[in-house]
C-alpha cells in the first residue's frame, strides 16, 4: 500500500461554511475544489470543476474508464458496488481506486480525489499529472515567524544589529541560520517592527535566511517544479506546507523554433554564442510563462516561490543552466556536471522570489537524465522486489530496468516521430490532429477521431501508432512493414512511385487535402519504436531477463498516457507481458521534480539512485546491430517474442 | 619592528635583463617601476616615475621632508647619512625609513621603496594611500593549477563528469572543494582540455570552485579593496599571490550630486524607491569606474578579479549593499548589519569575475563604520600597550582610543567645512584651491598657495584651517572666535553687517572676486573642530585618561594628510600632545580593505575588533553638551589642555 496518487492533507479548502449536507471536495494533482451534495457522485463534482474524465458508457458502471483515487476522506463515500469491484482490480482498490460514476457521498466531511491520467480524456494534450508516492512535506525551505515583545525591543535595537536579534531569535526558535541573503537584509530595516510585534523568515536548508517579512506571513510558502521536456514543458506551483498541487501549467518548449530534436538542438546551439543564448533565452522564458500562468490560476504572487526544482534530459539541462551541451554529443560524450546543485534562481533569471533557490535533480549520464532520475523516483521501482520496467517514451526515450537489487539504464533516440514530426501529414496533438484510428480489416473503412472533434487537419502520435498498427492488423503492411500494393482499395495507392494509404479523403478534412501514411512515414514509426524496443531488450539481454519476468511495466511520458497498449503492443513496441502488468504513469518526470521539492529525503534518495545506477550505452552495444534490425519489423522478425499479437493475427487469418 | 609600509615580494619586476650596473625599483603603493644606476639617488627614481616628493631644501637633506621607507633591498643601498641621522628616528630607522635625497644605490639589484603620505606633496589630492602593516598573503581565493594526463583521459571523461573529474584533482591537490559556480559550471566544457592538459581553478575558501580556465592561468590573480567615503571613493588592485598594489584609483563619491553629508543623503535615500536607486547606482557606478582605472593602468583584465573588499562608514555602507539607512538616523538608531559577510559580487552588479565574491568588512555601530574598524586594523592600535588615540578625520570623524587593553570608540559629525562645503569660498581641493594660507601678525600680509600653482578660484579644507588659524594667531580673531573689528588693516571689513577677512584679493583671483574667510565660515570651522575635539575629550574622560597618557596619535583621512599640523594644534582639533606622538597615516579605511582582501586571518582579527570595541553614543553622553561648548573657543575655553598654543600666544604677546 505504499503507492498512492498526489498529496493532500486533512485541512478542509473551504474553511468555516456549514457543510452538514456538503462534502468539499478537492481534485488532484489539478489543485481544483468544488462542493458536492450528500448522495451526489463524484462524477458530477468533476464534470463540474470542468475536468475531462472518460465515462462512455454514460455513468453506468459497465466501461470502468472513469477510474480516481480517494487519496483522503474515503471512509465518507459508499461501499464499493458490484460494478467497481468487477473494474477495479484488488490491489487497485487497497490503493484507493474507485469509480467515479460509482460512488456517492454518504456523509458531509472533506475528500481529496486524485485522477489518474489514464482516466483522463485527451483534451489536455500536454499531460502534465503524473504518478508520485505520497510524502510527508520536508521542504527544503520553511517559514519561522518571530514575536518580539515591545519591553525590551527598543533598547535591544538600539545596542544589537537588527540581523543579530533575528538570528538569536531564530535560534531560540530551535534554527541556527549562518547567513543572511542580500534580499533579506534589505528587508530588514523596513520589516523589523518599530516596537515589537512579528516578523517572519523564510530559512533555506536551516542556514540562510531568505526573506525577512513583516507581520506574521508563514501560512504563504510556495515551491515550483519544472519538467523541461525536449517537446514541452510542464510546471507545478506547490503549497510547501500542505504538499498540494495548487496549479499545473504547460507549454510547447519554445526551443522547438530552433530544433525538434536534441541533436539538432545542440548543433544549433554550438554555432555561435547568439544562438547559445537564444536557446537559453527560449527555455528560461518558457518556465517563467509556466510560473506566471500557474500563479496567475492560483492566486500565488511569484515572489511567494521560495524554491524550485528543475529536471530535465541532459542537454535540456545543460542548455537550461547555461552550460553547453556540445560535448555531450561528441565521443566519449563527457557531461560537465552530473551531481545535484542548488544555485540562485535569479542567476538563471527565473521571476520568483529574488532570494529562491533553483535544485538542479543529478544526472546519470549524457543521455540519461535528470529526468530518468525523476521517472525512478515518482514510480519507486528501486523499493520492489524483481524486475521492473520503466520506459519514458519521448524524443529521446529512457528505459530503466530493476528493482531493490539494482538499476541499469540506458537511453534510446526513438526520435519525432511519434510527436508528428517526420511524418508527411503528422502534427502536434493539437485541434483537429486525428488522435485514434480504426482501420475495418474487412474493408478498409477507416473511423477516427480528432482532438476537440473537428474536422482533421492532421494525425498526432497517438493516431500514427493506432494508425500503422491497424494497418498492419488489416494486412494493409506486411511484416517488415511494406504497404502491399496487391490489396485492393481505392485507399491504397501510388504517388510518385511510393504507395501510400489514405486514412482521410479531402472531402472530410480541414484543408480539403487527403490525409495519408506513406511508406515513408510507416519507415520512420518502425525505425522509432525499434529504437525503444531494442533499448529494452539490450537491457534486459545484458541482465539475463526475458519479457515474462517482468513483474511491472510502467510507461511513462506525455505520450505513453493516451497511446492504445494493443495498438502500441502490435506495433512491438514494448515486450509483450501481460497487459494487466502494464501502467500508464503519466509524466513521472515531472512528479519526481515535485518529490524533490516537497521533501528533502527525496534530494538524498535522487542521489542515491545515481550512484546505484548502471548505464548503458547503446550505440557501443554488440548486441545493438542486430537487435535493432530485427526490432524493425512487425512486431519483431521473431513473432514468437509477441505471443499474443500472434494470436491475435492468427484469428485474423494472418499467420 | 612589526609595523613597516606596504608589501613587496622577492621577485624583480624587471624580468630578465642586464643588472649589472642597475638596480631595479619600484614604488609602492603607486606600483610604479623604475631602473636607476649604481651611484644614483632614489630620488631620481622617484621624478622619472612622476610621484610628487616634498623636497624643499633641495635634495641637502637638511629638511628632512622626503622619507621614503626601504620595505625590500635596503642592503644594496650606502649606510644613512649624518642628515639622515638627525632627521630619522631610531625607531623610524628600525621600520627602514631613510630620506630620498641622501641614499644612493651601490650594489646592483632590486628594492621596493614605499613612500609613506606625508612626503608627498599636494598635488595628488585624493589620497589613496596609507600605513600598513606588512602581510604575508593568504586570500580566500586561490589558483590551483591541474594538469590530466593523457593516458586515461578520454576513458575518464566518458565514465565521470568533467566537475567530478575536476573535484578529483582538486582533492589530490589538497583542496576539498563542495561546489562549483554556475559560470564554473558553464566553463567546464570548453576549458576541460580535449586529451590531457592543463587547466586552471580559482578556489574560494577553500571550497567553493568559482572559475575554470584552460591552461595553467595561475599566476594571474587579482583582487580588489574599496574604501566607500562620504565624499571619496578610492580603490586598489592587489595583485593576491604578492600582495602588491598594482595600481590605485580615486573618484569623489558620485552621491554628492544628492547630498554632501551623510544626513542628506540618508534623507534622499528615504524619499522614494527612485531616489534609493539613485544613490545606489551612483555608488555602484563609480565602484565600477574605480575598478575599470585601476586595471586599465595595471594592465590587467577586470574578469582577472576574483575577491572584492569594501569599507565605508555605516550609511554608505547601507546604501552600497541597496539597505536603506533610513532608520540609522533615527532612534533608536539601529543597524541592519554589523557583522561581515561574503556576496556575490555579480549581486550588486560590479564588474569583475561574474563569480567573484565581495567581502563586506564587520560595523562597530551606527556611526562606527567599517571604516573605523579598518582604520584599526592598519594602525594595529590593539597591539599596542598603553592608550593610543586614532582620529579619522572625514564628514564624520571616528574617534578610538585604547591598545592591547581594549577599544572604545565614538563618531562625532564634524559636517563638511575641512572639505570646504558650508563656507563661503570653500570648495573641493581641486585646481586653484587655496590650499595653505601664512598671515603675518605684523602687517596681516597674505601668502598662500593654490593647488597646481594657479589663480586662485576658493579655499579648500586644508586652506580653510590654516586661514582660521593664522587668523587666530595674529589677533584678527579673538579666543571666541569672533573678527576683531578694531584691528585696523583694509583685510577686515563690514559685509551686510557681517565681519570678514581677505584672503586674496579680486585682482589676484581667477574669478577677479575676492576670496574671503566670513564671520560664519569661521563659525563652521569651529563647530567642526569642537566636535571632533569633543569626541576625544568625552572619550578621554570616560576611559580616566589625560591628553599626555596618548603615547601616539594617528591622524588617518584624506585631510589629514595636507593640514598642517601646528595650525591644527592652534585651532585645537586634536589635544596637545608632543608632535613627535602624531603621525598622519593617510587613508588607513582603504588599507584596511586592502589587508582583509590579502588575508584570511584579517577578517578574523577584524571580527574580534568589533566584539572587543566599546562605543560610546556621543550625542546622548551627559559630559557632551558642556565639553562642546567649552570647545567651541580657540584653541578651549581652558587654555591650560594646550600647553603649546598657550606658549605660542605668550611669544606672540597674545596672551
């Protein structure tokens, strides 16, 4: 019962009103409450706050989409019906599990509701929520407010420094701080009380004082995690005190105008120091946009932030830090800095509290990341016993494999293809972008659906994995992956000698254009997800293990959330083991970088985890040529490896 | 022996060249460097470099006014001359004094002569220089030099972190560093060499890393002290492996364009957020322009600068560090901070190494500044045994009394009369200031001397107290200061009712207007030196002691260099004591600055200074009022505390 989703804590958000037909309710990690009547559903509370839940089957309890988490006050909810305990599995439910369209409030009380990102429907592309262990808040900085009594004050002033009285005062308040920063003694004179009263300190790490504010202000102690993503960047303004989520907030990272991918972002980067700069300037612009916009939606002022975390692959995070990543990608791909760090966040020119810090997460090595680190901790594999696997599915994607005995690592560059990019009609999961795709193998019809259900200008990652796996599935491709041009279809056809398939006429699009999958963009999924299988597999040949001795499959990242496990499994993707094995975690990197600032344990746990880590690296693997190669087809050239897309090609007549 | 001028290595500055029949000198604090032959006087020396020496007699060695002091090499010099003799104290002669006219070189070599403030003459007006004691160099900030051998090279970087690869190599070298600064960080690629090499590390504390370079750069180190005056700025770059003074710098304290004295200033700054900028950039702004002359002379690039110190009184130093001194005025007067601390250079926004740190040194009290505590330290006055009496002579004068007993301490507000504001023809001690005046009690004739010998344009503070003194001692002024109207000579005349006396007449002006000492000029000249007497006095008898128990005074400040010393004896600024006790140190607040920047063990003396000094509130002291009033007369009330004067005016049949 260790894991569990999102932190809250026993004070109610709605304070002092009469709730004795109410329960309060408070959704997580989107940091959003509302009130429901005793003998209403959760559902109706969520659809309210305006949180995009799946419920196809319109709240009858037969689909078991609408999974949450009672993370507090379940005990006020009903008994589990039949319905949930046919959806929710055992261990699901001694987590918490429910279903929202399931379950009623019985009694008046306050409840906190995490929602899953698997429940969610795809409306919020960015996906910013992710899995975390609950924690008990150690932040890094706390708040100590100070009385002085009017007595004495005078006199003390007028003999000891104002800083002297804090720091004696500070102490017998059980902290012996060693240094003041320059923001808090410019505070001082105007903060300290003219004739006794209070004053509160923000202390960082027990030893500096931070802030110095007048009054008692010690209820405001906010922190704020960044996940710098190579596509996006996702943010989190957290209470220190209570450990929630006030408000998430994501952006497309803004370096993409100089580079979709980590190499080219670096290339462009070495070119001169302009450019160096302009990358710089992009990101740091970009988190102090993700700051504003949470803040904004929380009613946080910036400078109430005190600290911030920051994890990121390790040329994010040296582009980030201002430290150039040009060797990272030259042999031997020596990395500048791999230890955690804290540095002003000023320095870097983040807008939160001129006095904050900014905690860098440790690295693994170039091309595992502080973001690996973060994905270890938010899914807490080191705890279990046997083999688990984590892949973080992105531009570049991180695979870590173990448990309590040990981790190996290593990173893989499944590229941009499953964002859209290098692929002829591919897009951002943006309006419009086909998201799921249902290819009819008796006649090719083609259904889809689109983000925000308008007509198609695109096809997004997700719609591109459903896409080629379904017409694999359909014999539309063969098994290393050729459009057979023999199948007769008005959608199959040739363009300037390439064939191609059509998964939307102009007629019913956007731009009056069909939209296709050609060879070439079948050639790029395939070349991606060999990529991530074979980082996988390497990892797990090196450590003796086969697929079956998995005990969990956690697929992170924003776009392990809404890809289809049997599309992505037909596809070869990840190894074929038992689906109720697999978990979507959602975007771990960024529940790691809020770990981090919530507790200091976790900032010894990070570094633990690197020094226990054990990297490989691909590219110099003998075993990485031929397992990529074999990777390359549908799902593998040995089919045996995927038993169960064996069988369900059998039954489709294909084997 | 233990107080001797300015600091010198064994090195020649003169490299390599041919020594035979030359010796090699350089002049300190100036960093100045010459080459005399066998058989030449330093004197000569002296003029080639351009430092403007007291010689009067003409090089007869009868006046004895050009003392320089034989800090290194004095061996390759002729023994003392009969002149010297007479005019060199033994315990002088012990500390390496000789007179530049009379010691030749007779051996071939090098020597480092210093030359102390009083032998120079006027024409450098902001004086910069002053005593201090000799240092062995141990800064906070040292230059490892790490040199990776090729062999592993490539293998390490390919398994560790260039900062863990680098904290490696420190740590064999004895340096135990925690960790790096983000410009380190952001060094560490480019200046890691690419197969083994040499590359350099600027360490602070020992355990910070604040700058990685390729090569070995570890014979360029370079700090910089600051003394932040009321109405100066001076700097000096300090070449940290030598300890010697590459080069000083001085600007008037740009705030004086809002407020000549502390009271104004503090006043503005409290108006508004703009006006604090003001006063802060100005600060900053000027900090800057010292640092840019200074390398510009030496030579040296201001990144090359890895340490600053700064010394200021309590309010500019408030308002240097952008801390409002507000409430310093006010009672109960408090302090922000008074203990000393290191920032970020970078922080304030000065213009050295981005990683540079800035040590502020430690406060006594609100109008006990660092400087004071600095004054302290380059007097050495805690190690004396029995009383001794330092004056810092500024818009505040610091008072301290004591030696290895103890330190106490007070700070009266003299106002700006000895820096020629308040007085009608006062002005700064610029080009064409009068800047001594003789009058002769026969006839009241005027002579005077302007800075740079040309019209005269006003009257500047070492003029004003020669004018009120001779004013004095020819009758013109009674002992209450007041303008005899019955002398009878066409100098004193009857201006709107007030009384006045001409110092130069319009024809001999560059204005073509007549330069004159008023009845309320001479009233500020006497309220200046009642307060500074009155600091002493109070002082004095709070500690049980008399005038003759002082075994020495040192008379530090920039006005404390030119003013002549029987002038001021007879206006009665500091208690009669045997001249052969006073000696004028010169700007002790900037050598103060300097020896912390050179010396760790320094800021820990500097420390106990300040928890060993007692301060005395002046203003609130029950003896202040009437000892004020009593000094308000010419030399006191009591003519008896001054024994000379009082023989002088017998002589004169004054008296």
């Amino acid at each position: 019962l260790s894991v569990c989703i999102f932190i809250s804590t026993r004070k109610s958000w709605a304070g002092e009103g009469d709730l004795k037909n109410y329960v309060d309710v408070e959704f997580q990690p989107d940091g959003k409450h509302t009130r429901i009547g005793v003998g209403s559903k959760i559902i109706e509370g969520i659809r309210e706050v305006g949180i995009d839940l799946q419920a196809p089957c319109g709240d009858r309890g037969v689909c078991g989409r609408c999974k949450v988490v009672l993370t507090e006050g379940g005990g006020l909810l009903n008994q589990p019906t039949g319905y949930e305990l046919r959806a929710v599995t055992l261990s699901e439910l001694r987590d918490g599990y429910r279903l929202a369209c399931q379950c009623t409030a019985s009694r008046p009380g306050s409840i906190v509701v995490a929602i899953p990102p698997e429940s969610r429907i795809g409306h919020q592309r960015m996906v910013v929520q992710g899995l975390a262990p609950k924690l008990r808040p150690t932040p890094m900085v706390k708040k100590i407010s100070l009385n002085f009594r009017e007595g004495d004050f005078k006199r003390l002033r007028a003999v000891k420094a104002d800083s002297e009285l804090l720091t004696s005062a500070l102490r017998r308040a059980g902290c012996s701080i060693n240094s003041l920063s320059l923001e808090a003694m410019r505070a001082l004179p105007d903060a300290m009380p003219r004739s006794g009263g209070s004053v509160t300190v923000a202390v960082w790490g027990g030893r500096e004082a931070l802030s110095v504010e007048a009054g008692d202000t010690s209820s405001r102690l906010f922190g704020f995690a960044v996940d710098i993503g190579t596509t996006k960047l996702a943010g989190y303004l957290v209470d220190l005190k209570s450990g929630r989520v006030l408000a998430t907030s994501s952006l497309p990272n803004p370096q993409i105008a100089y580079g979709g991918d980590l190499i080219s972002r670096i290339a462009y980067y070495s070119q001169s120091a302009e450019n160096a700069g302009r990358l710089k300037s992009a990101v740091v612009n970009g988190v102090n946009r993700l700051i504003e916009d949470a803040c904004r939606s929380a009613g946080v002022d910036a400078s109430e932030i005190y600290d911030v975390t920051a994890v990121g692959n390790t040329a994010m995070h040296h582009i980030f830090f201002g430290i150039s990543p040009k060797y990272v990608a030259l042999s031997p791909f020596p990395v500048a800095v791999k230890s955690s760090f804290n540095l002003k966040a000023k320095e870097l020119g983040l807008n939160v509290n001129p006095a904050a810090y900014l905690h860098s997460l440790p690295l693994i090595a170039g091309f595992v990341g502080a973001d690996a680190v973060a994905d270890i901790l938010a899914t807490e594999i080191y705890r279990f016993k046997g083999p688990s696997l984590l892949i973080d599915i992105g531009t570049n994607a991180e695979i870590v494999v173990g448990g309590r005995e040990g981790l190996t690592c290593c990173s893989s560059p499944a590229g941009p293809a499953f964002e859209g990019a290098h692929i002829k009609h591919g897009m951002r999961a943006s309006s419009g972008a086909i998201e799921a795709v249902w290819i009819d193998p008796d006649d090719l019809s083609v259904g889809y659906k689109t983000v925000d259900d308008v007509k198609p200008r695109g096809i997004c990652g997700s719609g591109i994995i459903d896409a080629v796996a379904q017409m694999f599935k359909a014999g539309v491709l063969n098994r290393s992956g050729g459009i057979d041009r023999g199948v007769k279809s008005p959608r199959i056809r040739v363009v300037d000698g390439k064939p191609e398939f059509v998964v939307a006429w102009g007629g019913e699009t956007e731009g009056g254009v069909d939209i296709t999958i050609t060879q070439d963009d079948v050639q790029e999924v395939l070349l991606a997800k060999a990529a991530i299988y074979t980082g996988v597999s390497v990892t797990l040949k090196r450590l003796g293990l086969k697929p079956r001795d998995i005990r969990r499959l956690y697929i992170a990242g924003a776009f392990g959330t809404y890809i289809d496990l049997t599309n992505s499994l037909i596809l070869g993707i990840y190894p074929d083991i038992p689906f109720d094995r697999v978990r979507f975690v959602g975007n771990t990197a960024g529940s790691g970088a809020r770990m981090t600032l919530l507790s200091k344990q976790v900032r010894v746990k990070a570094e633990r985890i690197v020094d226990r880590a054990r990297y490989i690296e691909l590219a110099a693997d003998p075993l990485f040529e031929k397992e990529f190669t074999d990777s390359i087809w549908l799902p593998h050239r040995d089919i045996e490896l995927f038993p169960t897309v064996r069988k369900l090609l059998k039954g489709l007549g294909r084997l």
